[in-house]
C-alpha cells in the first residue's frame, strides 16, 4: 500500500505550538491514517479500528478513519504525531539533484490489529458536516458595534495627476502641461465605508469631479 503523509489544516507544520492550545488540540487529539471506504470494507476496519502499519524502516501502531478523502489501497497519515511519528516509517533518500526527502514515497503492510477504539477524531472538528464554520475574519460585524471606534487620527487622502502633452508645431511647439489634484478628508465619526473601498470610492468620486 501507499502511504502518504503532510499536515493538517488545525495545525501548523508539527504543531509544536498550536498543540499547547487546548481549543485546537481537541479537535485532533490523537493520531490517525485515512482508509479508504472500499479498503476498509475488504479488511473489515472502521473508525476506531487499531491498525499497525509496517514498512522496511520500522512500524507504528495507530488507529484508522474511514474516510472519501482517500481512495483505493493510498493512505493518508498527518504527521502531527508524538505518540505514533509517520518518520518511523518514512526513508533517508533523497532526490539526487534537490535533495528532497523522499517521504512521499513509503510502501507499507497495513495489519489490522484485534482492538476497537473511539474514533480517533472527535464530533466537533470540522470535517464532520462542517468544512467551513465560519467566513474568516468578520470585520464587518465589528464595524456595526455601536461602541466601535477608528483608532488612530483622521486620514487626508490626495491624489494628483498630472498629464503631460506635447504642442502641435502651430502652437509653437510649447509643452503644456495641467496637473489636476483634489483632496478628500475623512473624518472617523463619519467614515461607514470599509477601508478596502475607500481608495476605489475616492477615485472615482475625484474623477467625477475632473468631468
């Protein structure tokens, strides 16, 4: 079988530091290997299931999610793991020119293992119905707070353009030049516009006006 390996989206790289946030490492409390809905049924796992994968480098032991994310006979393991490191199945080779680490490449015997545990992913993390819980960043509610307030000073934006063409001969061959510039002032009391359009908003206000 092929294993894969990388990372997960509620950690960053090993988590050596988002797993101290209590928030985040419920979420994925223990370490895990994807299965595939067609594999599983053929050697009879389920989520909980206890696996050992084997590979000529040495063995884990570590317990199984039945997931659409993988298919076949590919496994998927994140390597966010102390307890079951994916490095203990992973090679010392490298590409003769880059010298990446091969770690994409591992082949590996999947044992199943007599024990049945909980899933190894807890009901709250986001791959259960929920792939996206929120929207980002929700500036926008902030905004309508009526106890918010810009911080900082109040902006001047200018903007000044200046065209430049050259004479025809009959005019004696003069350059004339016409520079066009105007100011708009935003005070904080009344600014409502988020500040992304305000650049877009001003030009096109200021070239209204040139008009």
């Amino acid at each position: 079988m092929h294993l894969n390996n990388g990372r997960l989206l509620e950690h960053f790289h090993e988590g050596n530091l988002t797993y101290r946030v209590k928030g985040i490492s419920q979420k994925t409390p223990h370490a895990f290997v994807e299965v595939s809905p067609e594999l599983a049924a053929e050697r009879g796992i389920k989520s909980g299931t206890w696996v050992q994968l084997v590979s000529r480098y040495g063995q884990v032991r570590v317990r199984a999610l039945v997931t659409d994310r993988v298919r076949g006979n590919e496994l998927y393991m994140p390597m966010n793991s102390t307890e079951s490191p994916v490095n203990r199945l992973t090679s010392k080779y490298t590409d003769g020119v880059t010298h990446t680490p091969a770690y994409k490449e591992t082949s590996v015997h999947m044992r199943v293992l007599p024990e049945v545990g909980q899933n190894p992913l807890p009901r709250i993390n986001h791959r259960f119905g929920q792939p996206t819980p929120r929207r980002g960043v929700e500036v926008e509610r902030k905004w309508q707070r009526p106890d918010y307030r810009i911080p900082g000073t109040p902006m001047v934006f200018r903007a000044t353009k200046n065209k430049l063409s050259v004479g025809s001969p009959s005019s004696g061959g003069k350059d004339r030049e016409e520079a066009v510039s105007s100011s708009v002032t935003v005070k904080s009391k009344t600014l409502t516009t988020p500040w992304r359009n305000l650049s877009i908003l001003n030009c096109r206000r200021m070239t209204r006006e040139r008009k």
